[in-house]
C-alpha cells in the first residue's frame, strides 16, 4: 500500500506514428517551396494579361501556406493521458473535494425545459458522493417553465439516483438511457423497477412538455412551491428581480432519496436582469453562478456544462480530480477540458459537425504545446483560477480546508442573503469580467478566459475518456451550422486583433509554440478572404482565357499535383482512422469551403462593423430541437436550406458562377481542340469542376428539389443575377 500511495494518479503518453506524420510534412513543404518557385520565376510582364490576379494567387498560396505550418505547429506533438482512478478512491475516498456544478440555459423554447432537466439529472447523479455534490442551474430565460422543470426534477431524483447506483446505469440522462438501453426482462428485480421508473418518468416529462405547450403555469401548479410567487414580479425576461431558490439543501437531513441517502445540494438561479444594464450573456451567467456558490457550497472545483450537454461517463469527476489532486503535478492545474461531442450525428456527418479532427488531434496538440484551450463547456475549474488567483510555483493546495458545511444559516436567510450576488449592480467598479471570473467582451468568453488562466501561470489539461464524458446535439440544418461559426470565427478573431492577442497577452507568459497554437482559430476570419480569391478568381481567368496554373506538360505541374494530392489523401486517412467514412470525408471538405466562404467572412465582417460603431455584440444561441420533417431530412442526410439568408446567397452565387465559367471553359476547350489550348487550362478546369461536384447539394436545392427545405426561389434569382454580372464583368 505504501507503495501505491507514490504512483502518479494520471500518465502522460505522447502518440505514436509522429515519423510518418514528420515525413508527410515535410514533403508538403518541399513541394510548397517548388509552387512558390514557380509562381516567382513565372510571373507574367507587365501589360501581359492576368498579372494581377497571378500575384493575387500567389499572395493567397502564401497565406495557406502559412495557415498550413500553424496547423502544423499544433499537431506536431499531440499527447494523451490515462487516468488511475483506483489510486485516487486509495488514497482520498474520505477526503474528496466537493464539486459545484453549473448547467446554464438561456431560452426555454430553443433549449426545452425537458433536455435541461436531463443534464441537470445527469450531473446529479454522478459516481461520486451525493454530499458533495451541488448543482446550480442559471436560468437566463427567467423562465417559470424550467422552474417547474426543475421542481419536477428535484422530486424524480429522489427515485432517478437509487436506481442509477443500484444497477449501476449508464448514461444516467434518464432520456438517453431509457432510449437507448433495452428493458432487462432476463432479470426480474431490474425488469420491475427498470419499468417502474421509467414510467414515472414518462409521466414527469409528459407533465413538462404539456405545461410548456400551454405557455405557462396553471393556478394549482403554483401552489406547489413559494418560488412561483417570485414570478409575480417579473416583468419580462429582460426585467425581472434576482429568483434564487435552492430546491434540495443538501445540508438537511430530510432532504434523502428513497432509500435514505443523502441529495446532492440543487439551485435554481435567474440572476436579475434591467434594461439599462449589459448582462454579459453566458459570461455574466457564469460570473453570478461563481458568486452564488461561493456563499451557499463554496465547492475548491467548478464543472461548467452547457444544457444540452448531459453527462454520459458518470466518472468523469473522478477522472479529472486525477489530475488536480495528484501530488507530483496536480498542483499546477487549473482547469481540465473533456471534449465537446454529439450524440445525433449522421452516419457521414453530414454537416461535419462531429469534430473529430479538432477533439482527437488539434486539442491533444494543444496539451503537448502547454495546454489545451477552453471551449466552454464539459470543463472542470479550481475555483481560485477562475476567480483570478495567479499561480505560485509554491502553491500546493489543502483540500482539508475547504468545507461544504460552513454555513449555518436557514435555506430561507442563505437565498435571501445571496440574492445580491446576482443583482445587476453587483459587478459595478469591481475587476469581475476583467481580472475575475469570466472574460467580458468577446463572443467566444470561453478561449479568451482560458488564455487568461494560463497567463496567469496555470497549466491546463485534456482528457479524452474512452467512454465520452458528455454528449450533446449537433446542429440539424446548414444554417444553424453555419451561424454558429460565424460566431466562433467573429469571436476568436476579436481576440487575435485585440491586446488579448496570444503573442502579445502570452509574451513570455506561455510557451510560443502554444501561443502560435492559439492562432488555429483566430485566423478562421481572414482565410475566408483567400478561399473567396481562390474560389472566384481562377474560375474567371478560365473563362476570358487566361492561364494560372502550369501546362499540364510542364514539369512544374508536379508540384501542384503532388501537393493537393498528397494533402487531401492525408486527410481522407486521418478522417477514416478516427472512425469516419469516405463520404463523410467528402461532406467535410464541403462544409470547410461553405464555412470559409460564408460563416468565416461574415465573422470577419461581423468583427470590422463592430469596430466601426455600426454594430453590437449579440449572442445567437444554436436551436436545440428540430420539427419532425427537420429531423428526418436530418437523418436522411438531405442538406437543409428552406429559408433565405445572405450566407445562402453567396453559396448559391459562388455555385453558379463556377457552373458558368466551367461550362465557358470547357467550350474554349472544345472549339480550339487542334491548338491543344486545354494543356494550358487543365488545372483550372480541375478546379473549377471540382468547385461544381462539391455544390452539387446547391445545385439541388436551387432546381431540382421542390421541398420546402429547397433555396427560396428569391436566392435562385439573385444568385443566378450576380453570377452572370461577375461573368460580363470578366468577359468585359
């Protein structure tokens, strides 16, 4: 024993296959330097046609280049780490740190009070004890239906969390396990109580759902509770007093489940909001929950999860205390990051929305280079490091001297006397949302409060479980996807244009290689003005004659076949590798070109309105629930479009104008066939086809398909309009 008690409670290993992966590289850069080579030596005179857009490619080719050795720098030397859990029960089974976890949700109609109930009963009934537990949900709805939700929940736990820990149940979201697990009719205790709670269940959120169809809570509902009363009061959801309620004090000795074990501690929180004050959105979210708890558990680690990610490993808790409490490096940590993964995805993933590359290369790169960004959600904080504490190479943590049971006050005086620590005035002249809690100010608070942590001398760290700590849902349509990176990209490079920019925020606080690491997703926004270049003016060069790219003849073509070649079949490797499919391949090089074109450029335009004054910073929230018809074209794999938007007018506009030019170019082809005038066109026509077979999905969408997730007739027309002006212009 004695021995065990000096083994780490985590291990570090680096990947494996790094020669193969070196070696890919570096024949990328060689090849890069051949096609640099040759745009210098082969750069057309002065007067000669086609010199500007020459230079144009090359400065765009330049960029990619310079894109492509910063995606290099963060997968160079990914690591992955193991957790000994066994070790940690050993060693501190009964000293365990308590755990505060906040659930945020925003919109009881985006985000339905029943899959906000879920995570909350998720979180609860962690592998973990219930005593040490409390869960905070920040409703900034201020919504009575998710109160009710959150009753109804606190009363099914009482049953949910026996059950989970007899049978040992997994995931313990009572709505995925009861749709994904099969009643145990070989084992009749289980198969009676399996049935049993299930239709207790079924019955809760059938109470939930009919509520929430009615729009609000009927006259004998709000008898149930005293924290109805507070509606009374609210004006709107964007003025209302500070609704605090703690629904189960785990401090209480009544407050037991079914078979007399004690309840985690459950909140509800709807910090104040008035019309005259900026809330901050999530960030100002997080900030009260951080307040709030401080007073009524004051737990030393903070989990933070969206309401759509429901805990789906009931572990993870103890997976990441492995890496605060271990005592060797345990003491460096501060906050540990579980990857963001969904559970409705499509067999090919239709709108690429599984990150996989990014949770399976990108973050573990991030880990060997210094330390995984944080993305928001599925995150797990010391308390001090979120609240500003710097880190002291001196520092070592007493977990004795943080306590559960340090308040002594009634749950009546503890909600009232907590109350203030979410009132909109709180924050005034004070460092929260600058040096304390989370950042304010920036679409993506998340990155930017995680840089600001590691700033502070603080290391981070990733775990990737084989069993996902927690699953969530995908966006269901190409608009929500590509909104949702317009936010990221618009956020992220808000950042890297701002004094928080890494090599300025970082200098000499961080590693260069992690702060180069941290420019992946800052340079989203201007890529999408060399992708635009690259789409659009090669395709219009083919049409009025004028060659970019060498004779198919030439010896220099080479270059350019064998970079793009081996480039892309790197890449269909790595997709099928981590579990992907070929066509799930092809579906994510054309969400990369629509978010480059459309998501990426309005970030970037998003950001520079901002800067003007014309704008402000809003906080789309991502649609949770689809309709039935959404839903199966979703599962089908059918792409959605059935409304008009600008992003889908530049997509349809882009597909038509390469349509035009392809076809104009394909003509010149044919009519000078004796001149032998397509070697000298052969590139471009590959590209310019390659840009019609990858929008085939538009092209549907504007002609042929008559449903109503179809392109508005309104886009076909303003599409087809613009293309055919961009055409004359070049022809002109």
């Amino acid at each position: 024993m004695a021995k065990d008690d000096n083994l780490p409670l985590f291990e570090t290993k680096s990947a494996k296959g790094r020669i193969l992966f070196q070696i890919y590289s570096l024949l990328i850069f060689v090849g890069t330097c051949f096609i640099f080579a040759y745009r210098l030596s082969h750069i057309p005179a002065k007067g000669e046609p086609g010199r500007w857009a020459w230079m144009g490619l090359f400065f765009s080719e330049l960029w990619f280049c310079f894109y492509w050795f910063v995606t290099m720098v963060v997968r160079w030397n990914p690591i992955y780490r193991n957790t000994f859990k066994d070790r940690l029960s050993h060693r501190y089974e009964k000293a365990l740190p308590g755990i505060d976890i906040f659930v945020c949700t925003a919109d009881p109609v985006i985000e339905p009070p029943v899959m906000v109930i879920n995570t909350v009963l998720s979180v609860m009934a962690y592998d973990y004890p219930p005593e040490k537990l409390s869960v905070y949900l920040s409703d900034d709805g201020g919504s009575d239906l998710t109160f009710y939700a959150m009753l109804e929940a606190s009363r099914f736990s009482k049953i949910w969390l026996p059950f989970c820990k007899k049978f040992k149940v997994e995931p313990r979201s009572p709505e995925a396990y009861f749709r994904t697990a099969f009643e145990p009719l070989g084992e009749p205790v289980l198969a009676k109580e399996w049935s049993t709670v299930k239709m207790l269940y079924e019955d809760m959120k059938k109470r939930i759902e009919n509520t929430t169809k009615l729009g609000q809570i009927s006259e004998e509902i709000s008898k149930e509770h005293k924290g109805f009363n507070e509606w009374i009061l609210v004006a709107s959801r964007h003025d209302h007093q500070t609704i605090l309620q703690i629904l189960i004090d785990g401090r209480d000795s009544e407050a037991v489940d079914i078979q007399g074990q004690p309840l985690p501690t459950l909140v509800y929180l709807a910090r104040e909001k008035r019309t005259q004050y900026h809330h901050h959105f999530k960030a100002g979210a997080m900030n009260a929950l951080i307040r709030v708890s401080s007073r009524i558990s004051s737990s030393p680690i903070i989990l933070n999860v969206d309401c759509d990610m429901y805990s789906n490993n009931s572990k993870s808790v103890r997976d990441a205390l492995c890496f605060f409490m271990d005592e060797e490096n345990g003491n460096e940590v501060g906050f540990v990051q579980f990857p963001q993964a969904f559970e409705n995805l499509t067999k090919n993933d239709v709108y690429s929305s599984s990150l996989n590359v990014t949770m399976k290369i990108e973050m573990p790169g991030f880990d060997g280079n210094g330390g995984p960004c944080y993305i928001g959600t599925g995150c797990f904080h010391r308390r001090e490091t979120i609240s500003g504490k710097k880190y002291n190479k001196n520092y070592k943590e007493d977990w004795k001297r943080w306590s559960n049971g340090n308040v002594e006050e009634s749950t009546r005086v503890l909600e009232e006397t907590s109350k203030v620590l979410a009132s909109c005035s709180y924050e005034e002249n004070t460092q929260w949302g600058k040096e304390i809690g989370l950042k304010y100010g920036c679409a993506v608070e998340d990155v930017l409060t995680g840089l600001a942590i590691q700033c502070r001398g603080w290391r981070s760290t990733y775990f990737s479980p084989e069993r996902k700590g927690f699953l969530g849902v995908a966006p269901t349509t190409l608009l929500q996807s590509l909104v949702q990176h317009r936010r990221w990209s618009d956020g992220d490079f808000q950042i890297f244009a701002s004094r928080h920019c890494p090599f300025v925020l970082g200098y000499k606080k961080i590693p260069l290689k992690l702060q180069v690491s941290y420019c992946i997703y800052p340079l989203w926004a201007p890529t999408s003005l060399t992708t635009l270049y690259y789409v659009i003016v090669p395709s219009l060069c083919l049409l009025r004659g004028i060659s970019l790219f060498p004779q198919i003849s030439d010896p220099w073509v080479l270059a350019f076949v064998f970079v793009i070649f081996l480039h892309r079949a790197y890449s269909l490797g790595e997709c099928i590798w981590f579990g992907g499919t070929f066509k799930g391949w092809w579906n994510d090089q054309r969400m990369w070109l629509y978010r480059r074109t459309t998501s990426y450029f309005f970030g970037l335009l998003d950001y520079i309105l901002k800067r003007l004054g014309f704008t402000k910073s809003t906080f789309l929230i991502t649609t949770k629930v689809a309709d039935d018809n959404v839903s199966q074209r979703y599962e089908q794999e059918v792409m959605e479009f059935g409304t008009s938007s600008p992003m889908f007018t530049i997509l349809a506009t882009l597909a038509m104008l390469n349509a035009f030019c392809l076809f104009g170019g394909l003509r010149r082809v044919i009519a000078d066939l004796e001149t032998m005038v397509w070697e000298q066109f052969a590139l471009q026509i590959l590209l310019c086809g390659l840009l019609v077979f990858i929008n085939l999905p538009v092209y549907q969408g504007l002609f042929f398909r008559k449903d109503v997730a179809s392109l508005p007739t309104s886009v076909s027309y303003q599409s087809t309009i613009f293309a055919l002006l961009a055409c004359a212009i070049a022809l002109y």
